[in-house]
C-alpha cells in the first residue's frame, strides 16, 4: 500500500474503531476522501525530522497542581437531567456485553 | 458608524447612556438583517433586556458595572452557559443545556457586558465558511451570496452587522482571524493559555484559543484584558498576570522591526490584492518610523500538513465523549456499541465524521510514526524557526486569509481546497503564539447576483507568546494607515 492511499476495507475498519456507523454511501465517499487528505498531509515526510523531538503542546508544562482543598462540584441531578437517559440518580445504558437486565 | 465598546461602556459608566437604549439599538438591527445574515443560533433578548435594567440600576445607585458597562457582546455557539442552550452547531447536542458557565461567560458578564445571543458556526468549529452548520449557513454582510468564513463566521457576522459591539469566538487554526478578515472587522487569537478554556467545549486542545472580535483594535484589546488571566480550572492557563495592553496601545511602531513573512506572502495561492494590502501595510508601518524586511520562515508550509493531522487525532480524541450516555442525542441499539455508533453516525455531520475518521486513522497501530508522530516533529521545526525570526523582528506580516470572501459552495465539493484557507494562520496555533487580523482596505469582486461589491482584505499581525501588547501597537499603526482608517 502506498502512503496516503486507503482502501474501503481499512475505512471500515477505522469507522469501527471510531464508533461511527457509516452507511455504504458514506464509506464510499469518504475513501477517495479521505485518501487525497492524507496524501497532502503526507507532505510532512518530505521534511528531515531526524533528532527533532515532538511537540505535543505549545507551554512547557509538566504538571500543574492544586491545593487539596475540596470544592463544590457540578449539582448530579442537573447533569443528570440533560442526559438522555437517567434512572435513580445514574445514567441509564443499554446492555453492554450479553448479561440479563 | 458603529459607537466603540469603549465609548459605550464610559457613557454607561458615566449615566449619559442607558444600556437598554444600547440594546435596543441592537436588537433593531437583528430583527432589521438576522433573517438573511442568520448569524445566531439563539437571540437570547429577554435574558439581555433583564441583564441591560440591572446595569442601568446599578449605575443608578452609583455601582460601577465594570469596563464592558452596557456592551452587547456575541457568544461563539461552543462556549457553555448554564442553562442556556449550546449546540456547537451540532445535532448530536441537541435539546443540551451546560449546567455551569465558562470562565469567559462569567467574565464578561462580570464586567457589565450584555449577551445577547448564542452564534453559529462550523459544526464543533471544523470548518472555514461556517457552511458546515446543522442549522444553515451564515452569510457574509458585505455580500449576502458570499460565506462569512469560519469557523466562528456567526460571530464576525454579528460583529460586522452591527448586532453586538463585540463577539467571542474560537481559534484552532484561523477560526476567528479568517472569518474576522472576510468580514472587516478585527480578530485576535491570543496566546495559547492567555486565556482560560474552561467550558469552551474542545475541539484540538493544544490548539483550541478563545479570542475577541471588535470593529476596532482599541476595543479587542479591551475585552481581551477582560478575558485574559490565569484560571484554576484551566491547567493550560497561563500563572503569571496578564499584561496590560490599552495602556500603551498609541505608543506607535518607531523603532520596532517587522518581518513580512515570504512564504505566506508570496506564496501563488495568495489573491493579488490580498498581497498588495499587506505589502501597502508593511509601506506604511514603515512610514511610521518600524524597520521592516522580508523573512523567510520555510517550514511555515508544512503547517497545514501537520495541522491536518494533529487537530483530527486530538479531535478524534475529544469527540468520543459524544456517546449517547451524557449529553443530547441517543439513537437507540441492539447493545451500547451499536448505540454509541449509530447515535454518532446520525449526530454528526459530514465534515465531523471526516475528520474523526482521519484523526483514528492517524493515531492507529502501524501508522502513528509517520502521520501523528512526524507531524510532531515538524511542529517543533516550525516552533524554532519562529524563534529565530523573533531574534530578528519584534512582529511578523502575512495575510490573514488567501483571499476574499468566496462565494456560498464554492469550496464545499472538496476538503482540502477548504482547508488552503488557514494555510496562513494555522501556523501561531502550531507555536502556541499570538496573531491577530486587522482590515485594510478591500478588493473589488464581480458577482454574478449582485453586481460589484467591495469584500474587505484582512492583514495578520503575528507575535510571539506573550507578544501581545506590541502586536496591539503594531495592529493599531496598521488600522490607523487603512484605507479609510482612524
């Protein structure tokens, strides 16, 4: 496989890792898409990095601390409340993995 | 002629205004254009009219409201406001109400200023003509056939309208500079960490800057001094004070040096007049006694590859939390996976679900060193060659955008032609440093439904961190020579 160039079965693949339930259309589209982006992004091989460390954020920080000092948090039942599904003071979900209800 | 935040706010101050009749004025104008701008998602006008009589009152019992007294201000549809609906312009938010306020939110309001509504903008602030909206397009009102820009277009919009004095918006890779050059009016993305981004839901988070948008530089850098400072609950704020920036906002430019950056400037995707107005800024500039040159800053070209690689992974990333279990929309599954991927697949729009796509994509096995890791590298090969331009200039010249405003679906066929529009301020977002546009002068352009129209021509000032107050000067020598300029 050439760099920058992706077949339907790797974007089905990235759509399920990204829990995306793409339709054909959608796959369809997105594969010449998607494969063209990541051509002109390709670009950045072109640049000699050897020895450059990443950057991962502009501020060198490391870590930041706060006094241990507790504080009044989010009210539950107004979080709650702007979810789509709530039930005694939790969220409510479906089914995960094969148990009974 | 639009009154100055800062006039507004010293006749509030001082009793010889109220801010009702200021909000008034406003809201006319809204009821007047919004239908065919459509800049907001939400006009909140009752909330604004009660939060316009408390400023009156307070005046009234010699309280002073603050620096922003009476000043309607324009909320980016991204930053959280308890209660009242935030949608990034997006349908897997909806019905969503944030149970708390930004730090920004609560800033403003502290300082006196009136919200008066809740803008749109591209669908989680991907996007540069603020087409990619759940809820319609924003149209530029200069030429309503033309895009605003983006992503923060509802914001510029508003601002260049005349319905609010002062927006805020967001900046990932040019999100408020690009809308704020197409549609003539000031804006800045600060520093990263100037200013808090807690409850500015993320989108790139070592991208992602709040900043303001104003018809004046004056005013930006008002609201900028009340936005700005650090923020225990934003870890990436910056500790240490904010520096003052009207202060010494008419001290000029004799003596300071300005580098036009070559790539960006001379680069062949650049309009003619775009390239005319910031060589005609750099002429005059120098004029007003700065030394300026041209400076090469080559890997500056490579910001947009890299870009579109690092904001979709940390998006990929940052989106997952929109699983329908915590906010807004659920579609129904057989199990919580199939749930999750169909309510994602049915909230998100079209250029949401590209970019998660190439951001997962990006960050997967086998291909995380080529794509994610060397996008890194070159980010810090960017990051010093702005260092070594700043040993030699005290700010940059580029253009803000490559040209004018374009035309509704000109650019929406195809992804990549959309995104060449941040190829000129995606860099300071890379670095982590401050940049700002500025209008100067504007371009005439031939259009097919309504004849000629003059399009404003943005010129980005850029800084380094913490090079705000001489990037203020600099923007403030620049609009004082435009066309037309004060």
């Amino acid at each position: 496989m050439s760099e920058g160039s992706l077949t339907r079965a790797e974007v089905e693949h990235v759509a399920r890792l990204a829990r995306l339930a793409l339709t054909d259309d959608e796959l369809d589209a997105l594969t010449p898409e998607l494969s063209k982006i990541l051509e002109h992004a390709a670009q950045v091989s072109a640049l000699d990095t050897e020895g450059v460390p990443p950057t991962a954020h502009p501020l060198p920080l490391v870590n930041v601390f706060r006094p241990d000092v507790a504080r009044p948090g989010l009210a539950r039942d107004e979080v709650l409340a702007e979810a789509p599904a709530a039930e005694d003071g939790r969220f409510r979900v479906p089914r995960i993995l094969g148990e009974a209800p | 002629m639009a009154d100055s935040a800062i006039a507004i706010a010293a006749d509030v101050r001082a009793g010889r205004r109220r801010a009702r009749d200021v909000l008034e004025q406003h809201l006319a104008q809204i009821s007047a254009r919004e239908a065919d701008v459509h800049a907001f998602n939400l006009v909140t006008a009752d909330d604004a009219r009660a939060r316009a009589d408390e400023i009156d009152d307070a005046v009234s019992r010699g309280d002073d409201p603050g620096p922003l007294a009476g000043v309607p201000i324009a909320l980016k549809d991204n930053l959280c406001t308890r209660g009242v609906a935030t949608t990034c312009s997006s349908r897997i938010l909806d019905g969503w109400r944030p149970p708390y306020d930004a730090t920004v939110v609560e800033r403003v309001h502290d300082a006196g200023a009136v919200i008066v509504g809740k803008t749109n903008l591209d669908e989680f602030a991907m996007g540069s003509s603020t087409e990619n909206s759940a809820f319609g397009a924003t149209r530029n009102p200069y030429d309503l056939s033309r895009v605003p820009g983006g992503s923060s277009g509802g914001s510029a919009a508003a601002v260049a309208a005349g319905f609010a004095t002062l927006a805020l918006g967001s900046d990932t890779g040019g999100s408020v500079r690009q809308p704020a050059s197409l549609c003539g009016v000031v804006g800045v993305k600060p520093t990263y960490g100037a200013v808090s981004r807690y409850g500015l839901v993320a989108f790139a988070s070592s991208l992602d800057q709040i900043g303001p948008f104003a018809t004046s530089v004056g005013d930006a850098a008002q609201l900028l001094e009340v936005i700005a400072g650090h923020d225990p609950c934003d870890s990436t704020s910056i500790a240490e004070a904010a520096p003052a920036l009207l202060a010494d906002l008419e001290r000029g430019v004799e003596g300071l040096r300005v580098g036009v950056v070559e790539e960006l400037t001379d680069n062949e995707g650049i309009q003619d007049d775009v390239k005319a107005a910031v060589e005609a800024a750099a002429d005059a500039l120098a004029a007003a006694g700065a030394k300026t040159d041209r400076v090469s800053v080559p890997s500056t070209m490579y910001g947009l590859s890299a870009y579109y690689l690092i904001a979709p992974a940390e998006a990929s990333s940052n989106l997952a939390r929109y699983d329908g279990v915590r906010y807004g929309l659920r579609v129904d599954g057989a199990d919580i996976s199939d749930m999750n991927a169909r309510t994602r697949d049915s909230g998100f729009g079209v250029e949401v679900k590209r970019r998660i796509m190439l951001g997962t994509y990006a960050l997967s096995a086998g291909y995380y060193d080529a794509y994610y890791g060397q996008a890194q590298r070159v980010r810090t090969l960017i990051i010093r060659e702005f260092e070594r331009a700043y040993e030699q200039f005290d700010v940059l010249l580029a253009p803000t955008a490559p040209t004018v405003a374009f035309e509704l679906g000109a650019k929406t066929a195809d992804p990549l032609t959309m995104y060449l529009n941040d190829v000129c301020t995606i860099p300071s977002n890379l670095a982590g440093h401050a940049a700002m546009s500025v209008p100067f002068g504007s371009a005439l352009a031939s259009d097919a439904t309504s004849g000629a129209s003059a399009l404003p021509i943005g010129v980005q000032v850029l800084a380094p961190a913490r090079g705000e107050p001489v990037m203020f000067r600099v923007a403030r020598a620049v609009e004082q020579a435009a066309p037309g300029g004060a």
